[in-house]
C-alpha cells in the first residue's frame, strides 16, 4: 500500500504546481482535489475545484462537494479530510503535516506477522524531499524466560528447552498476552519432549493479522485483535480517508 500511496502522492503534487502557475500565484502544496481553472489570479478556491465538486458529502469532510460540472468555476468546494502522510493539506488549515491520522497506529512488517517483533508503530518519515509512511518502533527481541508461555526472543518457539514434566501439552503465544481473546486471537499449545524440554513449537495458535483492506473492514471481525471490529478501528479508517484522497 505505502509504495502505491507515494506514486499517486507525486502525482498529486505535480498537479497542485501546474495549477498554481496557471492562476498566476506562488507556487505552492495544494490539496490534492485541485484542478486547473480559468487564468484569472482572483479565482475563488470554490471555483478552482469545482470539478470534483459532485461527489458529495463525507464524515470527515468539512465542507463536502456541491456540485460541479468538471470544467472548474461554478462549484464545489474543496474536500477536507484528517491530515495525512502525504505532504498536502488535508485538513484545509493551511498548515501541511502539522501531524497525521496514522501516527502512531500498530503496523505490522507483514500481513500476517510470524511473532510480536513483527508489530511496530507507523511513522511519517521525511527525507530529502520526499515524505511517506514507515513502520518501525518494533517490539525488540528479549532473553527467552521459562515458564510465560510467551515468545521472548521472538524465534517463533514458545519455552523452548527449558524443563517440563511429560507428557503434556503447554500453552503457547508468540505475540503480547494482552492479545489473547480479543479478535481472532487464540492460544496454542507446545509439547513437552520425553526428554523434559518443551519443544516451543506453538501449535494451533492464532495471531492478529492487518486489518486496512476493503475485505477485512468489511468482514465483521476483530482482524488485528485490539478489540475492534471494521470501521471502528483507526486502521479501517484510515483506509477510508485514502479511498477518498486517492480516489480509489
């Protein structure tokens, strides 16, 4: 998603520069809603963006389209929307990432992380002069402790080696605890060897899994397991206020 998010942001971009040299004004970071209106240096905003104008209201916008015929001049006012990665004012308050709807929401570094190294928290990175969304803040790897039932040094392996009492099947997760019963997620089992040593292979386990698609917002399930279903979810919400930015 963060690759095809940047290339529409170029785009985008190249756009509110065009348009703001065909108005005659100092160029400058439009919202993405621009189009390329009449010559005149005096044109109202509403009239510059009237082409996009029919699409009507959106819960997060604060002044929604009005109508518009796409030839720009007779209509519809910019959209607005939460502020963000993408170097535009989304928000209208002529302040560009002053900080952003993703901040700080869990990421994970794939959809269906292996363990809970995988989940780290998204930023909006700036570099040069380019600006996107990273994962990082990963949760960091730990010295393997007996006895938790958890993945410390995130190898996918529950306790291994250390001591038990066979046979017996041992509770497993290999993601935060704090997980366990909210959504999809489940706890598995480990084996005890014959040896006395906990094999650490979690079975039957079920880890969150992303939840920013068009299916998973829609499935009535917690995906993620953080107690929140679809559009409840920041992750579900962010994905709508793309859908709308990015107009797909």
């Amino acid at each position: 998603m963060q690759k095809f998010i940047r290339n529409k942001i170029k785009k985008l971009t190249l756009i509110s520069i065009l348009t703001s040299l065909a108005c005659g004004s100092e160029i400058s970071i439009v919202d993405q809603t621009a189009a390329v209106s009449s010559s005149s240096s005096d044109s109202s905003v509403s009239g510059q963006l009237g082409g996009y104008g029919g699409q009507g209201g959106f819960s997060f916008s604060s002044s929604s389209g009005l109508g518009g015929d796409g030839n720009g001049g007779s209509g519809g006012e910019k959209e607005c929307y939460p502020e963000i990665c993408n170097n535009l004012d989304d928000d209208c308050d002529g302040t560009i990432i002053e900080s952003t709807f993703e901040e700080g929401l869990s990421c994970f570094a794939s959809e269906k992380p292996l363990n809970n190294c995988w989940i780290g928290k998204l930023h909006c990175a700036f570099q040069s002069e380019s600006i996107h969304l990273v994962c990082s803040q990963f949760n960091k790897a730990s010295q393997e402790i007996c006895g938790n039932s958890i993945d410390d040094d995130c190898n996918n392996q529950v306790d291994e080696n250390c001591p038990c009492s066979p046979p017996k099947e041992i509770p497993c997760f290999l993601f935060d605890p704090n997980l366990i019963g909210k959504g999809v997620c489940k706890v598995g089992y480990t084996l005890c060897s014959l040896d006395g040593k906990i094999e650490g292979t979690c079975l039957d386990m079920v880890g969150p899994e992303e939840e920013d698609t068009e299916i998973k917002c829609q499935d009535q399930v917690d995906n993620d397991c953080n107690g929140l279903i679809d559009q409840e979810d920041p992750r579900c919400q962010m994905w709508e206020i793309y859908k709308k930015v990015y107009k797909f």
